[in-house]
C-alpha cells in the first residue's frame, strides 16, 4: 500500500494499487457474491421505466377479470422458466406511488391555523359607468373538458362544498384536499414563459374561471373579486380569442422563466447532469452484508445514465473520501471522525488536487474498483457497539458537494446546481462522533446523550436543505439504526429514511430510485380560497412561510408552505372549513407552487379549482371520494400517533368516527339501536377498518422503530402509495396468466390459486398448498405474480420488499394478517361481500372453511355492529 504524504494535519490519503484489489469484473472478483444477491457485472436492477400516465384507483368492492382476452397486454414470460404464461400488464399503466418524506409524529404538530385568521370577506364590484359588462370567459366546449374539483395534482375529498357552516364542519367526515406540487401528468401542463398576470390585491393568479373585460383587459379575480389590468394583453374581439392564452384555458399551467441569473446556474441536457449524488457507505459490515451490498453497489453505477456524478464516501470510526483523480488506483483521503472537521481540514481537502466527484463516464472503471476493494469488518465487536461516524461522514459530504473542486470534466471546473443528493448506506447506529448516542441504552447519560444527538442531526439536516441538498438514509441488515436519532437528518433535509431486512434486491432498487428522483428547490406553496373557506391543517414535507409580499401586493393573507425539496412523489394534506354559510353557487381554490427545477428554471406551476355549493346533505355524499377521504383521515390520525399508546388512542378515535357519521349522515334502524351508515360512502367504514388492523395503526409489525418509519412515509406519500398503505390490494391468479381483482379478504386463500397482496411498502405472493404441490402450474404462476408484483410496484419510492410463500409456513402470517377475516362471517354476508365464493362447489367451500384456524380478531361486520352501526351495503 503507498502513502502519499499528509496535505494537512487534518486528514491523511492512503492509496491502494490496482493489483492489491479484485477487478470489477464479476469474473475475476475475489469476492464470492451470496445466493440470490446481484452480479457486479450486470445490473440487476434496470432504471425505472418513467411512465406518468395513470388509472383510476378500481374499488375493491367490485372484482375485475384482467386478461389478454379484455384487451390487456401480456408481459414476456420469465427467464428461468420453460412456459410460464406471461402476467398481465394493465393497458394503462399503473399509478407510480414512491415517496419523499417529512412532517411525522416525532414532530411538533403541523401548520395549525385559529379560526381568527379568516380570509378577506369578498364584496360585490361596483362600477361608475353602468354600461361596463364582463365576460365570462370560460366557453361551455372547455368546461365541459374541465369536471370541477379534477386535476392530477389535487384531489378533494368531495366534489361539491356543502353551503351551511354547522354540517360542512363534522369533524368526524370533515372536508379537504391532497395536493400534490410535482407530480407529472399523462399530457403536460400547459407551459408559458412569461410572467404571470397576478390581482394586485390578494396574489391571486389569472386563470381559466376570470371574468374578463375584453374591451380593456381588464380581469375579476374570482379569489378576492378585484378587477386587476392585464397590461393589455386580454384585449379581444371576443371571447374566443381569449382560448390561445393558456392560463384562460387550463386549470394547470407551468410559467417558466428560463433566465436564471444566480452564479450556480450551469444549463444541462439531462436531468441529472448538473446535481451529484454522494453515497456515504457503512464500512463496519460482516461480510454476508457486505456481498450484498457490493452486489446492489454494482448493479447501481451499471444503471445509472453516464452524464451523472458521483462521489464516494466510507465511514467508520474515519471518514475515507474516494479520489477519482488517479484512474487505476482506488485512492482515499482519510478524516478522523471523533469531531466534526475543522475549516482548515475541509479547505485543504476541497482546494487540493482531489476529484471527489466525477461525470460516471469518466470514472466508471474506478467505481466498479472502489466498491470491489471494500473488506468486511475484522475486529471482534458486536454490531451495535461499533464506531461509526455518521454524522462526521455526512459534514464531508456537504463540504465536498459545495466546495470549489467539487467537479472537474476535461479541465473544467463546474458549482454544483439544482437538488444534490447524498444517499446513506447504514447498517448500524451513530456511535462515534458528533451526533452520536452511546453504545448501549444502558448508559446513564443515554437519554442526555440522545436528546443532544437529536438537536445535532436536525441541525445538520436544515444545513443541508439550506445548500438543496437531500440527504436520503437506506437502512439495512438486523442491527437496530436507533431510527429517532437518524430521522431528523433525512426530515429536516427534505429527504427519506427507509429500513430494509438486508442490502439485497429491495435496497438495490431504492438506490437506484433514490438517486434517479429528480428533486427541485426552494419550493414554495401558496395556498388561496375563497373567503368561505379557512385553511385549519397542512400536513406534509414542509414548514410555515412568513413571505413579505406587501410591496406588489396589497392585501395578501395567503398560507404560505416552504417545501423542503419538490419531487413528483410528495403530497400536501389539507383540511378546510367554512368559515360561514355560503351564499355563492361555487368556491375556488388556488394552490401556486414556486420552486426551481433540476434545470434551474424559476416554475410557477399554478392549478385552481372551482366546486359547486349544495344545500342538499344527499348531493354532497354524492360527490364524496371514499379513498380520498380514507387517507385524509389517516393522514389526520397518524399525525397524532407519535408512540405504540397514541396509536392505540387513534384506534378508539377511529372508532368514534365511524359511529358519528353514522349519526349525523346516516338514518336510524326502526325499532333498534343501530344506525344505518350513509350509502353514498359505503366504501369508507371497510377503508378505516383496513387502516385500524394495519400496520400504521394495527401490531402486525414487531418494533416500534418499524411502526415510526412507515408512519413518517404515509405522512408525505403520495396519494396513490397512501391508499396502497391504507388498504392492500388483492390480486387473485387465474389460469391463462389472467388476474382477477378481489376483496382483501381471507376468503381469497383458495389452496388451488395464487394470490397477490400490494399493501404498499409490501407486496405479498401467497401460493396455496394444493397449486404448490403441482411444480409446473406453481412455477408458472409464482413467475405470472412475480412479474405482475413487479409491474404494480416498478415506479414506487420506496420500492416495497416482494415476498413469496406458500400456504402454511411462517411467512404466510405477513399476509394473513392483512386479511379481513371474513370466514367468521354467515354465508349470505361472505357471498354478498365476496362474490367469487359463488363460482365455488360445495367441496371447494367446505375445504375451504375447514383451512381457517379460529382467533379473535372480529370482522368487519363484527367490528361495525359493535359500533352500533349496521354494516353498508357492498357495492
């Protein structure tokens, strides 16, 4: 091994010939991968296909047969296998569900607003001269195109606003929307490069819903109704002429302003060209991880696009900072890890000769060298006790991302731009170092110790944010990470922390998606309503803004949210109330979001929204969206769930909720105490059933840590990811590769089929025992599921752990728990709630029947009568 000599007292480079480590190459390695895990050579897992066009989520009430005979594709069959049918891929692809995250129960409570800070009262315009007329603008041809209350990125959890204050305002129903800022449409939004026209009086943006004064230009703001100028670019002959500016024409636009003027703007030709990724790795691994990891390591640089830069950090009880100046060499400039590195440490690493982060063209070779070099831990310490400088780790990346020398391609010396992103590879706790907690829990100063350890990583994460830099945390192995400690840094960054049971296939594709997210910065969202209509709760990846406006705009008292990153996966909960009855037939909505994208362009991506007032309870039932209400209302309760004893309290509180709708909305059973709960939302008490046995508020997962992780995933996720999390999905396996779509129920565990089971971070593939006894229809059917596992789930962020079992070992009670148990249930009540049961012979419902074992847990028709409300009628 040479030793170049010491540049500072701060830090030491150790270099390591080329013939000192294996080569890359999966055939000369040294190292002898572990069964199943990824060949470096080759990457085991592809990029992910980016696909934005989406479905309507199916109810689960209603099975669906999905085969190539209705007109679905059929995917190519697997490998390994001689004929297995292919699986069906659905004709429009399947919603991508991946997730960012922040606000969690280990936060204080969210942007909360009193009931004191209402919205401006609006007042009728009054005109001098008598014959001023407005235009409406919007034409019937493109209102009927745009259904109020519908756009991609926001979903309200009921089409219509309900006009009297006492009955919009149940808690136990409650009004909202989840707005989501980045994600992609199928078509685009409509793209203007220009400024935009805003009110001058409340900020509010001109949109498709303005009345318009063609003869001047003039426009009513529908937030505020101030008639605002247009600098005379709405002067029209008539209204027609209006169509050809898109703000006037589509409920979402994008107004792009391309002429950034900050020092960092470097113009690209990628997406992912101008913002590196730093992976921080855990060096203190027993060698089964290890393979592992290198195994997804490899697999990463041979999926990652050639134009992307990387940089390579190791942590232990040292932080080693890989040169990629030297091309055969795997070389490391060592940094002690007990204390965070001082100035002059950091100035003589990013101002020396060092390339710390390079385009992977350039450096592909290298990288495949670096991670093949890697060696197990050697010393005879348990896991948990060994030094690992995390949080020391992390402060190098930081400085590296910023420093001068942080990129150099062909001589040329380039800042940094956009969201970089550092992803942490850890197997174990933050022992050593600043932000540490000790060893053991048994310290007597652990609680001090932990506290303090907090503070730091919070401290860190905003720094980080402040440089737009995400810092995502990918946990793996059996050692516990003390997931308290490690959460603020990837929170207060904008960032992820997801654990994994080993570095195998499930963390090689989140590292993959992690660093292939395209993330913008310094996001803000403006929320607006009408005056009828208060803000009471935000929930999601972002802080309170206090933005002075009062130089351009005169009376601005929208709600301002500083988002920590912009990324299509993010979602915003938001809970409304009136603030009196309404007297107008609609209400609008207005969410603008200002960010910069990975290009550095300024986007003002604005989407408003107008809903129709009723007066009738019925009609606004109607309109209600059960799933769009189920997650609002587990966004709602999960904040509230900070430990295993507040989530037990949601359970009661869910409980309570069910009953009070029932009262309020539903009818009384004559002659009896129950209450009928209201048709029109059948599909909701089933929802939060689903909710309550799971693992977000249910104890189907063992440690608390696991239960804190998933809570703080929900919290942020996207609205598809969060009802996959709220309620699974059940896919039933048919002969000729086709699926058919089923109830969650235990009704489905039919020993001659195979089903799949999507709960979100977990998709289940159960094989029952007489199909698993058959090796050719088992194989071909475990591929058809495989295969349709992997369809469903290509897009998510996490990408959830895809487990097979059969029918009767250990692992099948992961899906059997999932499952309402239905069995306990009369016949008529599983036939009228599970209708496939009907295709069955009288054998096949007695073996099935005989297969269940007896337990406690109550139905959902159980559960729901002991509320003293009769079960809905299914759908």
């Amino acid at each position: 091994m040479a030793t170049r000599p010491q540049a500072s007292p701060g830090y030491s480079r150790t270099m390591t010939p080329q013939m000192g480590y294996p080569s890359p190459n999966p055939d000369k390695s040294s190292i002898a991968p572990a069964p199943s895990t990824i060949s470096p050579g080759a990457p085991r897992f592809p990029p992910p296909n980016l696909q934005h066009d989406q479905i309507a989520s199916p109810s689960i009430k209603n099975p669906t047969m999905l085969s190539p005979a209705n007109g679905v594709k059929t995917g190519s069959p697997i490998p390994h296998l001689s004929t297995p049918p292919g699986p069906p891929v659905f004709t429009s692809p399947v919603r991508p569900a991946a997730v960012p995250f922040r606000t969690s129960p280990a936060t204080p409570q969210p942007v909360a607003f009193s009931s004191g800070s209402s919205l401006p009262t609006s007042s009728p315009l009054q005109f001098s001269n008598g014959s001023v007329e407005l235009q409406q603008q919007l034409p019937s041809a493109i209102e009927e195109s745009v259904p109020d209350g519908e756009s991609p990125c926001v979903l309200f959890s009921a089409h219509k606003v309900l006009k009297h204050k006492k009955q919009a305002n149940i808690p136990s129903l409650g009004f909202g929307v989840l707005v989501s800022p980045g994600r992609e449409t199928s078509a685009g939004p409509q793209v203007i490069q220009r400024d935009p026209h805003r009110c001058h009086n409340c900020g509010a943006y001109s949109n498709l819903y303005a009345n318009i004064l063609i003869g001047s230009g003039q426009w009513q703001c529908v937030i505020c109704r101030n008639l605002n100028g247009s600098e005379g670019e709405y002067i029209a002959s008539s209204k027609e002429e209006l169509h050809s500016f898109p703000e006037l024409a589509s409920p979402l636009v994008d107004f792009i302003q391309t002429g950034n003027k900050r020092s960092s703007f470097v113009p690209v030709t990628d997406l992912r060209t101008s913002a590196p990724v730093v992976l921080v790795i855990d060096e203190c691994l027993d060698e089964p991880h290890l393979q592992h990891l290198q195994s997804s390591l490899h697999a990463f640089v041979d999926s990652v696009p050639p134009t992307i830069r990387i940089g390579i950090i190791l942590y232990g009880r040292t932080v080693s900072v890989y040169d990629f100046s030297e091309e055969s060499i795997a070389s490391a400039d060592v940094i002690p890890g007990g204390t965070s590195p001082t100035q002059e440490t950091l100035k003589a690493l990013i101002y020396g000769t060092g390339i710390y982060l390079s385009p992977m063209h350039a450096s592909k070779e290298v990288t495949h060298l670096i991670f093949s070099s890697l060696r197990p831990y050697k010393l005879n310490v348990p896991e948990a006790s060994r030094d690992r400088c995390l949080g020391t780790a992390v402060e190098v990346a930081l400085a590296i991302i910023q420093g001068p020398s942080a990129d150099m391609s062909r001589g040329v010396v380039k800042r940094p731009g956009g969201n970089s992103r550092i992803i942490v590879c850890a197997g174990g706790p933050n022992t050593y170092g600043p932000g540490s907690v000790p060893h053991s829990y048994t310290h007597p100063n652990y609680p001090y110790k932990e506290k303090t350890a907090l503070k730091w990583m919070e401290h860190l994460g905003r720094k980080a944010h402040q440089h737009n830099i995400v810092v995502d945390i990918l946990c793996a192995g059996t050692c516990p990470v003390r997931v308290p400690v490690l959460q603020p840094l990837a929170k207060a960054s904008g960032g992820v922390l997801v654990l994994h049971d080993d570095f195998g296939e499930a963390f090689g594709v989140n590292l993959q998606r992690a660093s292939a997210r395209a993330a913008g910065s310094q996001g803000l969202l403006e929320i607006r309503c009408s005056d009828d209509i208060l803000v009471t709760q935000v929930v999601g990846a972002g802080e309170e803004a206090h933005i002075d406006t009062h130089e351009t705009i005169k009376n601005d008292i929208s709600l301002c949210i500083q988002m920590l990153s912009v990324e299509e996966t993010q979602c915003f909960s938001i809970s409304m109330e009136n603030t009196h009855d309404i007297k107008s037939d609609y209400v609008f909505f207005q969410f603008a979001i200002q960010y910069s994208n990975v290009y550095q362009a300024d986007i003002a991506r604005v989407i408003t929204i107008r809903l129709p007032t009723v007066d009738s309870v019925s009609a606004y039932l109607q309109s209600v969206q059960d799933e769009v209400a189920a997650v609002l209302i587990a966004k709602r309760s999960l904040l509230q769930a900070k430990s295993n004893s507040d989530a037990i309290d949601m359970l009661t509180t869910i409980d309570e909720r069910i009953k009070d709708i029932a009262l309020k909305f539903g009818s009384q059973v004559p002659k009896s105490k129950l209450y009928r709960f209201p048709k029109e939302i059948s599909l909701l008490p089933e929802l939060l059933f689903h909710l309550r046995r799971g693992p977000l508020l249910g104890n189907i997962v063992g440690h608390e840590d696991e239960r804190s992780v998933l809570r703080n995933l929900f919290l942020n996720a996207s609205f598809d990811l969060s009802l996959r999390m709220v309620a699974p999905r059940c896919l039933m396996h048919r002969e000729g590769g086709a699926f058919e779509e089923l109830p969650a129920y235990d009704l489905a565990m039919q020993s001659d089929t195979a089903v799949v089971l999507d709960h979100g971070t977990d998709v289940f593939i159960w094989l029952g025992a007489e199909l698993a006894a058959d090796e050719g229809r088992s194989a071909a059917a475990l591929a058809a599921c495989r295969t349709l596992a992997e369809e469903l789930t290509e897009l998510r962020f996490p990408a959830p752990r895809i487990l097979a079992f059969k029918e009767g070992s250990s692992q099948a009670r992961y899906f059997v728990s999932r499952l309402i148990p239905a069995h306990k249930d009369p016949p008529y009540e599983q036939e009228a709630r599970f209708p496939q049961l009907r295709t069955l012979t009288i054998e096949q419902r007695t073996k099935l029947k005989s297969s269940f074992i007896h337990f406690d847990d109550p139905s959902f028709c159980e559960w729901i009568r002991s509320l003293n409300v009769m079960p809905p009628e299914p759908i």
